[in-house]
C-alpha cells in the first residue's frame, strides 16, 4: 500500500512561502510516521500550497483559514 500525504495552506502569505510550508508540513507528517515504524517507501509528501481551498473565499474568516490548512491522506496503490 502506497500513501500521499498532502498538505495545504490557507490564502494568507506569499504563493512560493505557502507552497514551501505545505512541503515542509506534509513531510512533517512522514517524518512523524517513519519514527513510528511506518516504511518510507510506503508515503510520497506533497505540498499543494494555497492551491485547492476546502472553501474559497476572498476575505476568508478565521475558521474558514483553519478549514483550508489541513493535511490529507490520499491511497495511491495497494
């Protein structure tokens, strides 16, 4: 079984800092997971910045920030 963990930001920052963030949030994740006996060749880390909002909005709320920063796990091969 093979993973992507992906992870994302709210609309807040600079394009290329939240797309630096989400990578670095979504290998977080791996790191996290390795230490707990979890093959790395089983999960692929990938950043998608600001680029698919939960909700999309131009003056976004707080709560609709934490919405669009999350992380996802997503079952790319069994």
């Amino acid at each position: 079984m093979k993973i992507e963990i992906s992870s994302f930001t709210d609309s807040r920052g600079s394009g290329d800092y939240n797309l630096e963030l989400s990578q670095k949030r979504a290998q977080s994740v791996v790191s996290y997971l390795i230490n707990r006996g979890i093959d790395r060749g089983r999960m692929i880390a990938k950043g998608y910045g600001e680029s698919k909002p939960v909700v999309d909005c131009v003056e976004c709320t707080e709560a609709q920030h934490q919405q669009n920063r999350r992380t996802e796990f997503k079952l790319i091969s069994q």
